[in-house]
C-alpha cells in the first residue's frame, strides 16, 4: 500500500493513531484512497512520535504537507497532537477503518497495546456499542510484550510458535505481574515454550471474550490493533467463536484509517 | 463559604450537627429537632485506616464514611444516623458503634424493603416514631408543631426540586450539568432555611436554556467523580435528568399532606422512586427509567456506578438491557469516588458521547 501516485495537486487527508506503544499515521487521497503510512514507536513523547509518523507516512506516499487539507487524530494520545483538525477516539474510528476494509464486519475486537475493546458496528461503520477492558493492562500487547521479554521469544515469532505446540499449558492469571510470575514457575519446570505461549493466548481471548458475550456478535468479526498480528491469538479466537475472522495485512493502521475516513467525510461535508 | 464554615456556623447559632450516612432517612424529623443532618456521601479524602477495619471488595462510600470518623474530621458533629441502607453501610455501623466506641450518639434507622404490604406502612410509622423517642432522650421533647411545620417544609422544598428537574426535563434550564449538580448537592448539608432561598433564586436565574445537544440520564448512586460532568459539558451533552439515589431518587414524585405529620412521612416515603436501596422490583426500576427516557427524549444512559456497590450492580445488567431494547444506547462506568478522570474513562464517554451524536445524525 505505498503510495505510487506523486501528482502533488491532489487533496489529501490524515489520519493519526496515537497508542501507548506505536503510532500510525495514514495519509488519504481524496480520489485515490490510502497513499501511504507508517508506524513508529510512540516512545516518551506522543507529539514527537505524532510528527515523526506524519512525515514518515508523507515521505512514503510522495504527499507533501501542504497537500494534507485535514488531520484526525485517534488514540489515547490524540490530545497530543496540537495540529490536529479534530480528535475523535478510536472506538469511532477502529469501527470506520474496519467498516471501510471489510464492508461486512459487525464487530470489531481490538486487542491494542494497553487496552482492548470490542465494538458493534452498523451501517456506514457507525458504532452501536462498545465494551472496553477496565483499567489495567491484562491481557493486551503489553501482556504479550512482557510474556515475550520473560521466554526470550520474538514478539513476531509467538503466534507461530504456538500453533506448533502439541499442548496447552493453563495459565490461571491474566494479570501481567501474576502470569509474568507463573511462567517463570513454568519454565523453571522445563515446559515447553510452545505449550506456555499458547497458554498465555487462551488467556488473552478468554479476557476477550467476556466483551464479546457483552456485545453479542452479530456478523463478521474482524481483528484490529497489534495483537491482530499474532496467529496463535486469532487462531485461538476464530476457534471460540466458531468462525472466521477477517484480519487486514496491516491491522495497526485500522485506527489510522479510520481517523483518515473521518478526515474525507469531514471534508466532503464541507464541499 | 465552604461547608466546613457553615456547619460550624450552623453550630454556633445552636444547632446540632449530625452525621448521616446515605441514604434515605426523615430529614424533617431532624429539623424539627433543631438539628442538621450533615450527610456523609464522598468527603474528599485519602484511604488510610478504613482499610484495616473493610474488606477491600467494600465500596468507597462506605470506605470514605468510616475514614472521616477515623481521622477525626467529624469531631464537630454531635451524633451519627445509620440507615438501614445495604449490608456493608450496617456493618460500617457495627464497626463505629461496637467497636470504634465515638464517644457520640449513634442512631439507627430501618425502612421496609419492597415488595410493600400493609405492614409495611405501620412498620415505617414505628421506625418513625422510634428514631423521635431515641432523639428526645438526648435532645428533649420535639414540638409536633414544629414538626409539622418541617414537613411542610420538606413538601415545599420537593416540590422545588420536581420543578428544577422538570425544567430541565424539557430543555428549560441553562446551567451546566456540573453546577446543576453542585446545587443540588447542597442539600446534603444546607438548612432548608438556606436551601430553599438559594435553590429559588437558582431556578430564576437558570430559566431559558436552548436545549441543545443530545440528552443522557445519568444511574447510579451520586455524581462523582465530578469530572464526568465536566467533560460532558465540554462535549455539548446535557443531562436531562437522573436515577441517581443520592439526587432523585430521594425527591417524593408527590406530596400530599396529611393531617398527621407522621402519616405525611409515611406518605412521602412511600412517594419516592423505585431504588436499590429499598429493594424495589427490577420491573419497577426499569419501567421508571424508560419513562424518564420517553418524557426526555434522552438518546443514552450513563450508568455512573461506585464500584462494589452490591444493591446497584445487581439490577444493572437487566437495566441496560431494557435500555437498548427501547433502543437508546448504554454506558456503563464503575468508579472509586474521587479518583478523577483516567485517560480510558475519557475515551469510554468520548465514544459514548460520539455513537450516540452519530446515532442521531442517522
């Protein structure tokens, strides 16, 4: 999706994910569709990392700044970002972006860096209900970030490694300082890597999906935000709720997207 | 003048203070007793030896409550009202009255719990009439005139308050959602002598708001944390009215003022809105709501809940169901009382706030 169009009259539009752990930046063509983006690490400083993807995302679509009529920023960070035109949050926009990719979602799970939420979407990718996990970290990338750093795997590399295992280990917490703790137990008794990390997985769906009851899932289900990227936890999920799940290429940039989207109706509105 | 000052104030022109923890008690009886219910809902400060005597699934009203005795700041009362309100509010009066010993009067308070029968009425009455001889053991005789006189009062001050909630209602009333709550909240700790005037001169001076933005309806057991109301001011939402037990649903829906000051009492209880606390019908609670969302037209509910709050949570999940069938849109929030806002908190309202403003461009 890098953007191969260098005509430099064209309107375009942006949209800004702020997260806790990487930020996205998307630029839109207002007749071509996505010109490019980029994803950096968001870091000490939302402003910084807001910029930063910006201008790696215009570098990559060959937009210059002065194209962009428009920014939307989303994300827990998105009231970092004073050039912003609007800041809408990325409930709103995770359910545009994913409308927008796969017209026929009608819930979207997205499993981020410090969060995770599940959210109803209707006609036109407006949301009609969301449930958002409460207040702390379990079971999000972070949980998976730190489950890494502690079995020394790749964070690329659990999803594969756990469609490998021939077992499962249970993990009875999904309190990151709680599991940190059990698996260190576990592999103190030498159990494979595999059959823990697919633990932590189960985990993290089964977090999940008390969210999804909530909402009730009415449907396609598509994927979103980092975790999307692992296939043991979509495995996992698709398995629980008894069909497939759509998963974009690049499901970190559904946030972006949708913040983008918002950017071009906004505008569209106006003209 | 900050309540502090006032209760000291109110103390020195001879009035006795007393402590009251939520919720539904006689106030009249107490005016009429020349005493000032002082109610203890969410006294701004730090949990520090409340912790020693609950267990930590015990909610932060009744964490706070025992906190204040603890760290003295109710040294100025000169006594305690316990309501029978739910299990943890009767163990915090355990806790005080056998075992932390105040060196203050504790008083008692039992009301029926629904489903009313005959009986109940009469057992309210006794509860009535016992809370009066247990006062005039310390306090002296109470003048039935004068408390006749309060309950009148007390009919004329609900009647106020149906009016500022109808205005409201009806997109009549300019003031903020955080200052509507600031002034309804000094009830809690205001004479009605001094209530009454300000909630009067409040209402004309409010009169005449446009109405605008989408409306909610806020649930749960008091405002707070207070931020909330703030950010939806910020997001051009109104609050059309409440179920809040701390607000309207200690507000009688009628007042008929019978010949007996008793029986008026007895009236206006039985008067008041379905309520947790009294463990009212689901089926009551839920038909009182989706009034209040027809009479307003309000396009959500906020279920603005203190966390561990037992008698709430048990009906909330039938409550937001019903809501959404009626087909307005549902926010559940579970809060520790003055924590402020978190980022996710602000994200959770944001979006409520954006699907219920995308439901209605719709």
């Amino acid at each position: 999706m890098t953007a191969e169009d260098p005509i430099k009259n064209r309107d375009c539009v942006a949209g800004i994910d702020v997260g806790s752990l990487s930020t996205e930046a998307l630029i839109l063509d207002m007749e071509c569709g996505t010109a490019g983006y980029a994803i950096v690490q968001t870091g000490a400083n939302s402003t910084d990392a807001a910029v930063s993807a910006l201008e790696k995302a215009l570098a990559a679509s060959g937009i210059e700044r002065d194209q962009i009529r428009r920014i939307v920023a989303t994300g827990y960070g998105r009231v970092s970002i004073p050039f912003s035109d609007k800041r809408v949050t990325e409930i709103s926009c995770h359910a545009m972006g994913a409308f927008h990719l796969f017209p026929d979602t009608g819930i979207v799970i997205d499993i981020g860096g410090q969060d995770s939420k599940v959210i109803r979407v209707g006609e036109g990718g407006r949301v009609l209900d969301f449930a958002m996990n409460d207040k702390c970290a379990a079971g999000t990338g972070r949980f998976l970030e730190v489950m890494a750093d502690k079995l020394q795997v790749a964070l690329d590399d659990m999803g594969p490694l756990s469609l490998k295992a021939g077992g499962e280990i249970g993990i009875s917490s999904v309190c990151t300082v709680f599991a940190e703790s059990e698996v260190v137990s576990l592999v103190a008794r030498n159990h494979p890597k595999e059959e823990i990390i697919r633990g932590l997985h189960r985990a993290i769906v089964n977090r999940v999906w008390s969210m999804v009851k909530g909402i009730g899932v009415r449907g396609a289900v598509t994927m979103s935000g980092g975790v999307a990227k692992n296939s043991g936890v979509v495995s996992l999920m698709e398995e629980k709720l008894g069909q497939p799940i759509h998963v974009y290429s690049e499901p970190q940039i559904i946030g972006a997207l949708g913040a983008a989207l918002v950017a071009r109706r906004d505008l569209q509105d106006v003209q | 003048m900050s309540r502090r000052e006032y209760l000291k104030n109110q103390k020195q022109k001879g009035r006795r203070l007393i402590g009251v923890f939520p919720a539904h008690y006689p106030r009249e009886i107490l005016w009429a007793f020349n005493s000032l219910p002082a109610e203890i809902w969410d006294p701004p400060l730090d949990i520090e030896g409340a912790n020693a005597h609950l267990q930590p699934y015990i909610c932060s009203v009744v964490k706070l409550g025992l906190e204040l005795i603890l760290q003295g700041k109710g040294d100025m009362l000169d006594g305690f009202l316990f309501p029978h309100t739910c299990d943890s509010i009767q163990n915090m009066a355990s806790i005080v009255y056998d075992y932390l010993g105040v060196g203050k009067p504790c008083y008692f308070f039992y009301h029926p719990k629904a489903p009313y029968r005959p009986s109940s009425r009469r057992y309210y009455l006794e509860q009535l009439k016992s809370l009066v001889s247990r006062l005039e053991r310390d306090l002296g005789p109470m003048d039935e005139n004068e408390l006749r006189r309060r309950v009148e009062q007390g009919h004329h001050l609900a009647s106020i308050l149906r009016e500022i909630y109808d205005a409201r209602r009806r997109g009549g009333l300019s003031a903020s959602n955080a200052d509507f709550y600031r002034m309804i909240r000094q009830g809690e700790y205001l004479h009605p002598d001094d209530f009454i005037p300000l909630l009067e001169d409040f209402l004309k001076a409010s009169r005449g708001g446009d109405g605008k933005g989408p409306g909610v309806i806020l649930s749960g057991v008091l405002p707070n944390p207070p931020e909330i109301l703030n950010l939806l001011d910020e997001l051009g939402v109104r609050v059309v009215d409440d179920d809040l037990l701390c607000c309207g649903r200690r507000i009688p829906m009628h007042t008929t003022m019978a010949q007996d000051p008793f029986e008026a009492l007895v009236d206006s209880y039985f008067a008041m809105p379905p309520c947790t606390t009294k463990d009212s019908p689901l089926k009551g609670r839920v038909d009182y709501l989706l009034e209040k969302i027809a009479a307003s037209k309000a396009k959500g509910v906020i279920f603005y809940l203190v966390k561990f709050c037992e008698p709430e949570w048990f009906d909330v999940p039938c409550m937001a169901e019903a809501v959404k069938e009626a087909g307005a849109a549902v926010l559940t929030v579970d809060v520790d009382l003055n924590q402020g806002l978190s980022g996710q908190l602000t994200t959770r309202i944001e979006a409520f706030v954006e699907m219920i403003g995308r439901q209605q461009e719709a």
